[in-house]
C-alpha cells in the first residue's frame, strides 16, 4: 500500500485529506445557510409583526370607540403602531436615523407630516399569496378605518369610522 493512503482504480486516496475537505465544505455551506436568512424565513417574520401590529391597532380602535363613542380615529393617523406593542419587536430601531433603517430592520419615520413605519427588506419578500414581491424598503402607516358611504375612495365627514388598520403604501417599495 502506497504512503499516500489506500490505492482505488490506479489513484491514490488519502481519506484523512478527503474527509476533512468534505467536512470543511460542508460546515462552511452550513454556515452560509445559517447566517443568511431565507426568503420564506423573512416573509414569515414579516408577517407575523404585521399581525401583531394590526392585532394592537383592533384593540386600540376598540378602547377608543368606549371611552369616545363616536370617535374620531382619523386623530391617530400617521401614529407608531410599535408604540402599541407591549413587548417592542427585537428587530425596531426607534424612530428612524437615515432614510431608511438598516437591512431586517424596522425604524418609525416622523420626518412627514405623518409618520410612517418602514421595514427594509434583505431581498425580495413574497407578498399575499400570489406572484407579487416586494424588496427594497417597505412603508405602512395606520389610518382610519370607514365605510365610505358616497364611494369617493376617501375619508369624508359622512363616513363611518370604524376603527384603524395599516395601510402599505407603495410610495417606498420597489416592486421586485
């Protein structure tokens, strides 16, 4: 037998060397899966936060409807849903320092005459069910809830409030 290790089809296979080639590969393919995190991964973080926002967006549209009556949520438009949560998202900068706030992460933009939530996504985010992506940096912004009784498309006098909901404007994301 050859020093080099066990002799196959007239080659010489060290299986010390071999092995832990494979391995290295294998652990650094690992870690590159690991560390970057997957599309439906992202997606599924996103989502969740957004029903946890709208979750706390029905509460508080319920507690204004109790202590006002007929309240008028049109007050809250522009609010920070995160100010809502009771535990912050670990992913929330806070008010937002730049343009937009960093990869995977969440910053409330109050530099409008109505703040907006922006979340900028690391790549391309599947959005509802069907072949629509989103990348870039996403905004949403809590507005009233109505039914618009004159069907104009906007918030009169004579609509009914109902409550408030977060509403993704396109005016910051790019569709992929």
């Amino acid at each position: 037998m050859p020093a080099s290790g066990l002799r196959f089809g007239g080659l010489d296979v060290n299986f010390g060397k071999t092995l832990a080639i494979a391995v290295t590969v294998l652990v650094l393919g690992a870690i590159v899966l690991l560390e970057t995190p997957s599309e439906d991964a992202e997606s599924t973080a996103l989502r969740l936060t957004l029903n946890q926002l709208r979750a706390a967006l029905v509460v508080k549209g319920a507690e204004i409807r109790l202590t006002d009556g007929e309240a008028d949520y049109a007050a809250w438009t522009g609010a920070n849903p995160m100010a809502l949560l009771n535990t912050p998202v670990r992913n929330y900068e806070g008010a937002c320092q730049g343009n937009k706030p960093a990869t995977g992460r969440w910053c409330f933009d109050t530099k409008l005459q109505q703040g907006v939530l922006n979340y900028q996504a690391s790549q391309p985010i599947n959005w509802e069910q069907g072949e629509d992506k989103r990348s870039g940096t996403l905004t949403w912004r809590v507005e009233p809830e109505y039914t618009d009784l004159n069907g104009n498309g906007r918030l009169d006098e004579t609509d009914r409030q109902t409550g408030l909901k977060l509403v993704l404007k396109d005016s910051h994301s790019d569709p992929a």
